[in-house]
C-alpha cells in the first residue's frame, strides 16, 4: 500500500524523494507531487502555512461588534485556507485517500510541526481517518541523513505542534481584538493621516515599548562635561597611554583636574611603582544556534536579521548547513565531527588551519549552555569554495564563508594574551596603563572576525618610562546608542519576546507599519511609534511590558514539553489578557482625550520619521500664532513657522547636534537650544536662542550666544540672571 510524505517546501520534498529512490514527478495544477514507484511514496511539497486564523463573518464589521467579544466568543474566530491553498488541499485530500499512511515530514520546530499536524494533515484524516501517522525528523536534506532517518521514523510531536497551534490562536485573539479596539478608539486622527488601522500584538507592541524608552533616553539626555589627563608614554618606538587614576574628573572638579595637570604637564619621566605581567588565554567561541547566528551575521555583513534568516534557510534546503531554526548550542556526544572537519583538508582557504586540526586530534568542540533536543547547531555540511556554483550570490558566500570559519574555530586552540599592567606616578600624581597583546592567534586563525583590537607588547627595562607628553581633555558624555539589528535582536532575547525564528519578521512588521524605520545601521521610533506609545503608557502600560508576553511564552513552552495542556493554557491567557482588555477599557477615556488634542492640528510630520527635535514649545516671535519647526536644506538648518502663511525663519548654526530645551531666553522668550559640537578632538556644549542670533548676525554683534550674554546665563538648562 502506498505511503503519503508531506514536506513543507518545494525543494525539501524533491530532495526527500530523491533520497529515497528513483523519482518521477506528477503535475497537479500548481503542486509537483514526487513519486518513488520503488517504495510506493508519493512526497506532496506544501508552500508554509495552507491556513490562517480570520474573524467569522459575524465579526467582520469593525464598527457594529464589540472588540472584547472576540476575545470571550469562541465562535469569534475561524481558521480558513490561505489564498493559494486550494492546489495544495485537493493534492492532499486525493493522496491521503489513496495512501494507508502518512509521514509527516515538515520543517523539524514548532511551526513545522503546526503546518504538517494541524494544516495538512486534518485534509488527509478526512479521507481517511485512521490512517497510521508517523513522522520524519531531520536535521539537514543530506541524502544520507534522509535515508537514515526514514528508517528511524520518530511518534509525532503533537505537543509541539500544538504549542504552535497555541501561539497563532492567541496572537490572533489579541491582535484583532486589541488592534480593532485601539484603532476604533484613535479613528478621527489615523483617518486624519490616511491610516485605517494601527496593528497591536503582544511581541511586536512590547518590542515597539523597548524601542520607545531608549528613544526617550537619547532624546532626553543631557551631555555633562568632565575631564581626563592621560599621558603618551614612550616604550623604544612604541606610543602607549597611561590614565590618571582619578579620570573621569567631573565637570565640579574642573579646578582640581587642571591643576593637577599644570602641575604635571612639562614633567618626562614616569616612575614605575608597579608591574605585572599575565599570560592568559581566550578560549574559542560556542557553537552557533539560530540567536547567535543571526547576531554573528547581521554584525559582520551589515545585514538585517530577516536577510540573515532568509539566507541560511536558503544554504538548508540547498543541502548546505543544517536546519537553521535551533536552540541548541550544545552538540550530542555522537556527532560526526571528524568526519566534518575532514572534508575541509583540502578546502584553498580553511585547508591548512583543518589540517593542523587533524593531526593534533582535535575533533572535540566547545560546549554552550542549551542541548534543546531539536536539531544540532547550525553546521556547514559540505566544503565549499567560495567561488563554487552551488553559493549563488555574494551574500551566500559571505554567510557560508563566516558560517564554516566559526564552525571550524570551535576546535582551534585557545588564543594567548599578554596583559601589562603598570601603576606610575608622574611627580606624586598617580596613573595606570594596561595594555593588551595577542601572543599566539590560537582559533582567530580561522576566525579572524571573533578577534578584538589588540596594542602592541611593551618591553619594559628599569623603573623609568619616558613622557612624550600630557593631555588635559575636555570630554561630554554620550547618551545610549540606538539599536541596531544586532543589538535588537539580544534585547528581545534578554525580555523573552518572540521565538529564535519569529524575531526577524517581528522586526520587520514594525518597520511595515511604519511604527520603526532605519537610519543606516539604526532602528529609530517613528512618530508614529511614539505616538502609540506615549498614549498607551497612560492606560495600558501592563500590557506593554514585556512581563506579559514573556509569560505567555512560558506558558508554550509547557505545552511543548507536555506538562500543560493546550486548552488549558489558551483558557488561562485568554483570561489574564481580558483582565488587561478591561484596565484599558476603563481607561481609555484618557487616550480619547488626549487623541482629541491633535485633530485640529496640522501634524501630518508626526507620522514620518522624526526630525531631530519636535516643534518648538514657544510660538514663531513674527506672526506669534503657532510653534515654528526644524528644516534641513542643501546642509542649511532653519526654523520655520508652521504657518504656511507667515513664511518667517530663524538661522540655525550649521554644525552641531541641537537639542531644543523647554526653558526661554529671559530677553525675547523664544526657546533656547543646546549645540553639542566637537572642535579637534574635544567635544563641548554650548547654547544660543535663534532669535537673539539672528539679530547679532545682521548686526555683526555676538548676541545670541548665551555664554557672551551680559545679563543672563544658563544654569541647569535654564536662562536665569547673572
């Protein structure tokens, strides 16, 4: 009796059947069906997900039904065939009838076993209901691996597929309710900006929350000035530096701080009173699960995490690396390592590091912290030049390439370095240097890329170091970076949002709603995304914390493992998220209110990505009717008035980060600005009001500028008199 194989790609059903034995392909409308006639298997390919969760037509009217009844009503939502799925279900229902078993045979995680359990296999059990179910677990799409496991056919993890069927439930219960709620409730302003609806989840909203406080932090940061004295120090030809032990002296100590260094600045001998010297070693990293390979790529190749994720994915079913959705870290005791490593012998570029490798016996890797049970870590499975057919683009080589390096630096021998540790004093004042070297490159043979920047060893003879000379400088403080692919995607590891493999596409949800949006390397909030956020921290903050979604991502994990049911946990969270529906029910009165604010206003701006400060809080000094706002023209900055009839501007200095304060000049009561620019290699701060400015421009005065101001100063950012 013939036997029914569903895969989840095209590509990995093709390569199953071709393991397996001679193929012939049958066309059905859309759908290329592989036929083994020597193991009677027909291998049906599925495109992903064939289902979706949508609201019944009693809740398709987004203003006649109440939003919180979706979250109460279980015939609120249905699951129905996606758009392309009608090929793929009738292949199904027709193969499933004519087969007496089926294997399961889709991509080996959570979603995998959701689309094979819970979207196909339902088609098949309605042809025949008591077909024997099995399924094929596989690691990578090599022939060898295909044919062993096929011999090795595993019970289903239903459990899993559950704990997949959990997660799109739910996430479809809170999404269309809250979605539906909070867009009916701001419709006057979206509709306002031509924007039907604002989306809301659990992960993508408390995602969108940590974007919005490091924002806020940058935006609200206040640089303070402190002080350093270093000295460039002389070793034969080698320049290093020493620090003096009480930097960073703040800007409070600037006294101290510049007469230690006119005490000390003409001095040109630094008295050794202590020395250390310590070899230790680096050991070499841990293997790769998807986390870890995602933050290696999107580091190295200035990639996205979605590009990243797309790519490997793309190098699996090309039989290349292994299943690339993983959160193992940790390799079982079996694994074939010398037979992995000897392939690259040859390799023009790995070949010398891997032979070295195999004549000390080095085929035990390092160990991380996670065994999963799911897949091993991600692994090159075959050796490949760089200029072979079978990488298909630059970006393949270059994620195979740092793939392959870092698997092959798991075995390397751990990199030596030398630390120098030196206390001086110059005069009686004291300074420390540490410097850093690299001894022997161990696994950065292979790895260059894991390497930090290293200093150049000092020799060291006497207790005297020539002074070549001492610097007093004048520093700010920097406020928090922006996130960046990399530094995101370790964020929303750290709170518990979303899974290895849905992380990159919540990311790019955000940037599809316009809720986020790129700046080279640097995700910025929108002001949109503020927006949201800003009004939401008012009456729905319990939601927007990561608290509650990584609790529901617990709660599936007890399904995966079998100590929860799925029901039960669906019931739970259902309750839990309409205790928090209610608190923002009985709150949003205040969102309403404060939605109310903005639709007389022309604030289209506020849905684009913001500027680098909002419109000014004191009114335009000409027409007096409205707040003026930031342009940038050809490297020329003004403000403008927001009146389009008024016309009138104020210059803006050409350099500089501008920060607008709150606080108003005491003599014309327009808003002062703080400007942090750098002269050299000092950074400072300095402040100035753009109407005073203007006038000492057409009069050649310097008014304008705060610190030459006769009458007032700025004293915690504020102009108060002198």
């Amino acid at each position: 009796m013939p036997t029914l194989v569903i895969a989840e790609k095209n590509k990995a059903a093709k390569a199953i059947a071709e393991a397996l034995g001679p193929v012939g392909t049958i066309k059905k409308s859309k759908v290329n069906i592989y036929h083994v006639p020597s193991k009677e298997l027909y291998v049906i390919p599925l495109r992903g997900h064939l289902l979706e969760h949508r609201n019944t037509d009693k809740y398709k009217s987004w203003s006649r039904t109440n939003p919180r009844n979706i979250i109460t009503d279980s015939d609120a939502i249905e699951k129905v065939p996606k758009s392309y799925a009608k090929p793929y279900i009738t292949a199904l229902k027709e193969y499933g009838k004519l087969c007496h078993e089926v294997i399961v045979a889709t991509d080996a995680d959570v979603e995998g076993c959701n689309i094979g359990f819970f979207d196909a296999l339902p088609f098949v059990r309605k042809m025949k209901s008591n077909i024997k179910v099995s399924q094929l677990w596989l690691s990578s799409l090599q022939k060898n691996e295909i044919q062993n496991k096929f011999q090795k056919l595993i019970k289903p993890k239903l459990s899993w597929a559950e704990a997949g069927e959990a997660r799109a439930l739910l996430d479809a219960i809170i999404g269309f309710s809250a979605t539906r709620e909070i867009t009916n409730t701001l419709k006057p302003l979206l509709s306002k900006f031509k924007i039907t609806f604002t989306s809301i989840g659990r992960v993508q909203t408390s995602s969108l929350y940590l974007l919005y406080l490091r924002e806020k932090e940058i935006m609200d940061f206040v640089p303070e000035k402190y002080f350093t004295i270093d000295a460039n120090l002389i070793s034969e030809t080698i320049t290093f530096k020493a620090h003096h032990k009480n930097n960073p002296f703040k800007k409070k100590d600037m006294v101290i701080a510049k007469d230690i260094y006119h005490k000390i600045k003409n001095e040109k001998i630094a008295i050794i009173e202590n020395y250390n010297k310590n070899i230790v070693k680096r050991n070499p990293p841990t293997p790769l699960n998807t986390n870890k390979a995602l933050i290696l790529l999107t580091k190295n190749l200035k990639i996205n995490a979605n590009t990243a994720l797309s790519v490997m994915n793309q190098l699996y079913l090309d039989q290349i690396i292994t299943y690339p959705r993983t959160d193992s870290d940790v390799y079982k005791p079996d694994f074939p390592h010398k037979n992995q490593i000897d392939l690259f012998k040859t390799h023009s570029e790995y070949g010398n590091y891997t032979q070295d490798l195999i004549k000390k016996s080095r085929f035990k890797p390092t160990k991380g912290k996670k065994d999963a049970g799911d897949h091993p870590p991600i692994t090159p499975l075959v050796s490949l030049e760089l200029s072979s057919p079978r990488l298909k683009n630059n970006l393949q080589k270059k994620v195979y390439d740092l793939l392959a390096r870092h698997y092959l630096a798991l075995f390397g021998e751990s990199a030596t370095e030398s630390k120098q540790d030196l206390d001086l004093l110059i005069k009686d004042e004291p300074f420390k240097a540490q410097i850093v070297s690299l001894v022997d490159f161990g696994f950065f043979r292979i790895a260059p890329f894991l390497k930090p920047r290293y200093d150049t060893e000092i020799q060291i003879s006497g207790d005297r170091i020539p002074v070549k000379n001492i610097e007093l400088n004048e520093k700010e403080t920097k406020p928090p970076p922006h996130y960046t692919d990399t530094t995101l995607l370790k964020l929303m590891e750290k709170h518990g949002l979303g899974t290895k493999s849905t992380r990159p596409s919540i990311i790019e949800i955000l940037k599809q709603r316009k809720v986020i949006y790129k700046s080279g390397a640097k995700y910025m909030i929108s002001n949109l995304g503020s927006f949201l956020i800003e009004n939401l921290i008012k009456v729905w903050l319990p939601f927007l914390k990561p608290t509650f979604t990584h609790e529901v991502e617990s709660q599936l994990e007890l399904i995966k493992d079998e100590k929860r049911q799925m029901l039960t946990v669906i019931e739970d969270v259902k309750k839990e998220f309409l205790a928090l529906f209610d608190k923002f029910l009985a709150n949003k009165q205040e969102l309403i209110k404060n939605a109310e604010k903005y639709k007389d206003e022309n604030v289209e701006s506020s849905l684009k990505p913001k500027k680098e400060f909002p419109l000014t809080t004191s009114n335009c000094p000409f027409c007096k009717k409205v707040p003026m706002k930031y342009i940038n023209l050809k490297g020329k900055r003004f403000l403008v008035c927001s009146d389009e009839s008024c016309k009138k501007f104020l210059p803006l200095p050409k350099k500089g980060r501008l920060k607008l304060l709150n606080s108003t000049c005491s003599i014309c009561n327009f808003n002062i600005f703080m400007v942090s620019t750098k002269k050299g290699n000092n950074r400072f701060t300095y402040y100035m009001c753009p109407k005073c400015w203007a006038e000492g421009l057409s009069n050649k005065t310097k008014k304008g500028f705060c610190s030459s101001c006769e009458n007032y100063k700025i004293l915690n950012n504020k102009c108060v008199k002198r």
